[in-house]
C-alpha cells in the first residue's frame, strides 16, 4: 500500500498542478473574466472602441482599453490594448491604472511561458517602484509569475528562491494574500520534492490566512494538494476531515449560481472529488465504499474535462480493479491514464499490475522502458541543476570583479586627492616665497604682482576642477556603458538560455519555432557584440580603411538584401540609382556596415510603408550622395542632434543599445564622408551619407 501511495504522488502534483496554473490565471482577475463574460457582443466591442479613439478624457480612455482587454482575453490584441494603457496612464499619472497594466502583462507573458517579456515588465515595475518609493502590489505578481513560471519549467530551485522573496517581502509589508500564495507555492515545491510533512505545514498555513475571505474556488485550488500530501503521510484521519470540507466547498458554490456566473468546472472538481475518496477506500479496504464511488466516475469521462483530471481518475479506477484483482480491468484503466500523462508514475502502477496478474515477461520488459524514462529524467535534473551551479560561479566571479574595480577606484580616488593637496600646498608655498620675496626687494609691485598670483590661483583652479569633471565624466561613461550592455546583453541570453531548455522536451513544430527563436536572439547577442568591437576599434584606431575599387549597385543590394528579412509584412523595401554599376573607389566592406546599419534602423521603425535606399552621382560635385528614407515614427527635431551620441535611444522599450548610429558616424569620418539627417523630411526619418570620390 506505501508503494500506491508513493506512485500517486507525482501524477497528482503533476496533474493539478496545471489545475494550479489554470485557477491562477483566472484567480486575480476573477471580476475580469466575469466581465469579459458579460460584455462579449460586437456592438459593446464596437462602442469601447469609438469610446477609446475619441475620448480625451484619460479615465474614460482607460476604462475602454481595459474593457477591450478583457473581452480579448489571452489573444495577441489583450498585449496591445494594456500597453495602450500604460501610454495613457503615464501621461495622466494615474498610477493605479499603470501597476494594473503592468500586472497584466507580466499575467500574459507568464501564460506564454516567455522569460524574457517577463523579465522586461519586472524591470519596468522595479523603476516605477523605484523612482516613487515604494513598494506596489504588483510587485507581489510578478514574484507569483516567477515561482508559476519555474515550477512550469520543472527548475524547482530556482522557484523556492522566488517563492522565499515573496514570503519575506509580504511579510515585511505584512500582505496577507502575499503571505497565502508564498505558503502555497512553498507547499508545492516541498510536494514536487518529497518532504511531504514540510509541505502539511505550508498548505495548512495557506488555508489558515485564506480563513478570513470568502474564497472557496481558491480554498478548493490549494486543498487537493493538502489530500495528496496526507495521502502520501498515511493520515488518513484528516484526509476524511478534509474531504468532507471540499464536499462543503462544492455544494456552497453549486447553491450561490457561481458554476455559471464564474464558468467554474464543478464537473471537473467532482470527479476529482469522488478520485480522492476512492484512493481513501481502496487504502482501507472499504469495498462497498470503494464500489459506490466508481459508480459516480464514468467509465469514458466527457472530452470537457481537463486532462489533468481524467488522469487522476483513471488511475484511482485502476488501483480500484487492482484490488479487486481484475487485472484486465484494471490494465485497460491504466493504459487510459498513460494516453493522457505518460510518465513514470503510471508506468510503474501498470508494472505491478502485470507482475501480480503473471505476465512477468511484459512486465521486465515495461520495467525496463521505464528505468529508461527514469534515468533520462535524471540527467535533465541534474543538467539544470549543474547549469544553475555555473551560472551562481559566473556571477559570483563577476562579484569579484566588480569588487576589485570598485577598490582599484577608492585607490586612484585617494591618489587624486593626495596629488590635489601636494599640488596646491606647493602653489601656496611658491605664493608664500613670490610675495616675501618681492616684498622686500619690489614693494612698488607688489599690487600687480598679487594680482598675477591671483589670476594664477584661479587658472590653477579652473584646470584642477575641469580635470575633475573629466574623470565624473569619464567614470558615468563607463558606469552608463556597463549597464546599458548589461542589459542589453541580458534578453538574448535569457531567450537562449530558455528556449534551449525547452528543446528537449518539445515537438518537431515547436523545436521548429525554438531554435528560430534562439538564432534570432543569437543574431542579435552577436550583433551587439560586433557592435561593440567596430566601435572600440573605431575610436581606438586599430584598423586600417583599405580603398579598393567597389561597385555602388552591388554593394548597396548587398546590404539591402542583409536586412530584407528583418522588413516587417506590408513593408516595402527598395532601392534607386542614378547610375547603374558606379565604380568608386572606397572601402566596400565599411561602406556596406555603414549602409547595413541604416537601413537595419529603418525597418525596425518601420511598420507600414516604404523603406528606400538611394545612390545619386553627383559628378559636379565629385561625391556620392547615399540616402536611406523610410515611413516610420521618425525622430522627434529636438532629439535629432543627439541621436548620433553613443546610446542614445529615441523609443527605450525597442531592442537595441544605440550603438550603430555612432559606428556609422566614425565610418563616415574615415571616409572622408559626411552623416547628417535630413531635417526638412517630415514623413519618418531620412538619413545622408555624402561620399567624396577622392583621388
């Protein structure tokens, strides 16, 4: 009986956990989908929308967008009408509506199970929190949308330390709901790892502070865990109490109407129900109750209940026929549970079937097959596990390193003031002497000569303090440069790293989707990184341009054709010419990054329109004008001196380190060439590179 407890444990935390995951979409914005519900017509959409697009008032503006977001619910538009919101929100500084948004979204991306938009609205949150001070409810959604995430992806460590951060932080801004979802993701995880009695005390402290609200589709979402843990103790006592109070639950939001206000699965719950008091039965041995409740679960459940459910109840009908020895029966009930949640739980229960019903030989070879799955379970665990140990060693390498730089910093700063006070006590020495000396044989001077020592001081001054500046400045450079790196650095390797992990376990379609994402990101970690090495070796004069003959058409398609599969759908991207096949006499290779860069700037701004690169000989002249025009946003006239400045971003929340408008700059220099903007173009942006002829 100890090893039907033991085989039972996985499969129920694995199958209601996506239970978990369900009611916690919906949990928070319970009121939402209800409305949403409600408001479901195509003339109330049609009216919102008018409402959303002609009104300046923010808060009627606000209350549309969030009721358009509702109604399209998890679809690709809810992202658009929350950001729209925030848009809105910002300008009216209407704080609450913009920490609403921002929990919504991080609800979003967290149901997509994409780490790095996640990672991108908590950075968001953070600054907004930082900047006023404080600590908002929605930073308790996104520690919740973390632990979701990581206990999805099976990286438990990584969820118990989020799960800790949340209960620490709700406990020092004493949240209460904080508190019930820290104690209820903490039970979870000590479930999914085996420390059955850990997880008793967090369910039941969850419960405890859910007491005092009037919640119990929350309450029946935590106590199905609560049933495994004490099934898997043999506490048979409380796991009658507490069935018989899930029963209470079922039967107050079955008299309230909440099954069709809410769209609750009381169906589903049911059969979950009657599955945990059958596993009761069968563990005491009570066959006429055991009997009464595989009467109530049918025998081919509705294709309206959620996997998760169907998986816990054929396995309870299996273990019921097991211990009435209908092996047949029970092979069939198994084999059910197996087509929806193949995994080593059910393997082993029908394992143990085979052996008691005398077909040893299928069994060694089932056995077999599941060690197999076993062993390769093993391996993903302790490959994530090695991989978390080497990324805690590469951050607490780059700890190290920051802490070495930090004193190397205390000691140039301690040396600067060593030197500022030697030199001015020795400019004080000579002024002492100059005066005495010029007192005693020049008094009639001695008027101007102050004077002199005067004007010296201060220039003595000036310089020390411009020196100054240029270190603070030298030294928030250096500051800004990591940081924007830091985080630009960050999104990729967050999508690498995540998309790779999941490779394993995915289909051919979304290994497919995967690994383009991954080469996406990839293209993009390697092109910051290009961006980053030109630049260094750019202004450190580490190369050298080599002038060869170069053809202007080729080399402009070239460098069209390089970012045609970045241009976005209903974008056209074309390329004119006053002459065909110029020959000039340049460096091709620069000539083309300089060319790359502008039009990879274009099409990323560009989302409807045309995107245009020209070339025009100006042989009166003697130079080449190249001009990259496009339909996008455009750039604002009072940011247009600065966008050729080092990280200088017109729209902070695109990809993207403002680094390649500096490189195109410092190419332009060495080719003798010129990069302006065009001011007069007020349809998007155009940019110009006037290219000389030369000798």
């Amino acid at each position: 009986m100890e090893q039907c407890h033991m085989e039972e444990r996985n499969l129920y935390l694995k199958g209601i956990l996506l239970a978990f995951c369900l009611f916690l979409l919906n949990a928070n914005d319970a009121c939402g989908a209800e409305e949403s519900l409600e408001l479901r017509s195509k003339q109330r959409q049609d009216s919102l929308l008018v409402i959303s697009r002609e009104t300046k008032d923010a808060d009627k503006k606000i209350s549309s967008l969030s009721a358009l977001a509702q109604l399209d619910w998890g679809t690709p538009m809810e992202p658009f009408y929350l950001k729209s919101i925030l848009t809105v929100a910002e300008k009216a500084d209407s704080i609450k509506a913009y920490y609403d948004a921002l929990s919504s979204l991080g609800r979003y991306y967290c149901n997509l199970n994409h780490l790095d938009s996640l990672t991108y609205w908590s950075n968001v949150v953070d600054s907004m929190a930082n900047v006023r001070r404080e600590t908002p409810a929605v930073k308790f959604d996104f520690l919740k949308y973390y632990c979701r995430y990581y206990l999805v992806n099976g990286d438990y460590e990584l969820a118990m330390n989020e799960a800790v951060m949340l209960q620490m932080l709700a406990g020092e801004k004493e949240n209460r709901l904080g508190l019930i979802s820290s104690n209820e993701y903490l039970g979870l995880i000590y479930l999914l790892i085996g420390r059955d009695s850990d997880a008793v005390v967090a369910f039941e402290k969850s419960l405890e502070l859910l007491a005092t609200y009037n919640w119990p589709e929350y309450e029946l979402q935590i106590i199905p865990y609560l049933l495994i843990a004490y099934f898997n103790l043999q506490d048979l006592t409380r796991l009658k109490l507490t069935l018989a109070h899930s029963e209470i639950l079922l039967h107050k939001i079955e008299t309230t109407g909440m099954i069709e206000e809410k769209n609750y699965p009381f169906q589903s719950k049911q059969y979950l129900l009657y599955a945990h008091y059958l596993n009761l039965y069968v563990a005491e041995k009570n066959l006429p109750k055991a009997r009464e409740m595989v009467n109530l679960i049918p025998s081919c459940l509705d294709d309206k209940i959620r996997p998760d459910v169907t998986s816990v109840c054929y396995l309870a009908m299996s273990r019921y026929y097991s211990f009435i020895r209908d092996y047949p029966e029970a092979l069939r009930e198994i084999d059910k549970a197996l087509a929806v949640d193949y995994s080593p739980e059910p393997l082993k229960l029908k394992v143990d079937i085979l052996k008691a019903s005398g077909k040893k030989e299928e069994a060694l070879k089932l056995y077999a097959e599941l060690l197999s799955l076993v062993e390769q379970t093993n391996v993903k665990a302790f490959t994530r596990q090695l991989n978390q140990l080497r990324m805690l060693h590469d951050l607490n390498d780059k700890k190290m390193q920051e802490q070495k730089l930090l004193y190397q910093k205390q000691q140039l700063s301690e040396k600067q003031v060593q030197l500022t006070a030697s030199v001015i006590l020795s400019c004080v020495l000579l002024v002492l002497l100059y005066i005495l000396f010029h007192y005693f044989n020049r008094t009639r001077r001695l008027k101007n000569d102050l004077q002199l020592e005067q004007e010296v001081l201060i220039d003595t001054s000036k310089s020390l303090r411009i020196a100054k500046e240029q270190a603070e400045e030298s030294n928030r450079l250096k500051t800004s440069f990591i940081a924007n790196i830091s985080h630009e650095i960050r999104t990729p390797l967050n999508a690498i790293v995540g998309f790779a992990d999941l490779l394993q376990d995915a289909d051919e379609t979304d290994r497919n989707e995967y690994l383009k994402i991954i080469k996406d990101n990839t293209d993009m970690l390697l092109g910051l990184v290009s961006d980053v090495l030109d630049l260094s070796r750019l202004e450190a004069d580490s190369f050298s341009i080599k002038l060869e003959d170069c053809d202007l058409t080729e080399c402009c398609q070239s460098a069209q054709e390089r970012v045609r599969h970045r241009v976005q759908p209903g974008v056209k991207l074309t390329f004119t010419a006053s002459e065909d096949h110029f020959i000039l006499k340049t460096d091709g290779l620069r000539l083309q990054q300089l060319l790359n860069n502008l039009l990879s700037n274009a099409v990323k701004f560009t989302e409807h329109g045309e995107v245009n690169l020209n070339c025009y000989i100006d042989r009166e002249n003697r130079h080449v004008v190249f001009s990259v025009t496009d339909t996008g946003c455009g750039i604002p006239s009072d940011r247009q001196k600065d966008i050729f400045n080092r990280f200088v971003k017109v729209n902070e929340f695109i990809p993207g380190a403002g680094l390649g408008l500096p490189i195109c700059c410092t190419i332009a220099a060495r080719l003798c060439g010129t990069l302006t903007i065009d001011p007069a173009y007020d349809q998007g942006a155009r940019f110009v590179f006037v290219h000389p002829f030369g000798e």
